[in-house]
C-alpha cells in the first residue's frame, strides 16, 4: 500500500488542522493505522492509531481531547483532526498502516509538515 499525506501548514496557536492520508494500492480497511510525528531533534513519537474498521482507537497522551483520529474506507482516507494546537505541535506528521494494532508499522507516508506559531 502506499500512503500520501496532505493538509499541513502553518497555523497560529490556538487553531486547527485536519491532516488527510490517502491509501493507494490495496484498500485502507485491510490496515490498520496511525499517525506519528517528528520535531526537528527530536526522535519519532506515537500520536494516534485507530484499528481497521475505526471502531478502537488510541491517541498519546500529549494530545489527547485535542487530536481525532478517524478513517474512511469507502475513501480509503485517514484523518487526523487537530484542535486548539500547541507550538510543541510543531513537527513533520506522518502516517503509516500496518498488522497490527499496536504496530510495528510496515508501510509510511512521506509526512507533511504542521507548524505552529506562538
């Protein structure tokens, strides 16, 4: 499957983003997936999986009831809603899809870049 991430850009703080992953290749139900960023530095983090059929999902705690994951396979898309964002947002975002819920992940977007201004 390949994966292309859209929808990042630079926002003030305090604003939102939703960040889309288009699924090509072989259907986005047959995975499940999730998103992860990296800030400049800094190593790769978890931010939010959700199983196949979008009725599990998990987000980091650093984010948690400001970011929604959700997926729509009829579109083969993934989402990431991204409300009331924070500086320390700021990273390079990237989906993967994968076996198993809890990773690893086998298959990775090229990431799209969300900065957020103070």
């Amino acid at each position: 499957v390949q994966l292309q991430a859209s929808g990042g850009g630079l926002v003030q703080a305090g604003g939102s983003l939703r960040l889309s992953c288009a699924a090509s290749g072989r259907t986005a139900s047959s995975y499940v997936m999730g998103w992860f960023r990296q800030a400049p530095g800094k190593e790769r983090e978890f931010v939010a999986r959700i199983n196949r059929s979008g009725g599990l999902s998990a987000v980091a705690d650093s984010v948690r009831g400001r970011f929604t994951i959700s997926r729509d396979n009829a579109r083969n898309t993934l989402y990431l809603q991204m409300n009331s964002l924070k500086p320390e947002d700021t990273a390079v975002y990237y989906c993967a899809a994968g076996s198993n819920y809890a990773g690893p992940y086998d298959y990775w977007g090229q990431g799209t870049q969300v900065t957020v201004s103070s």
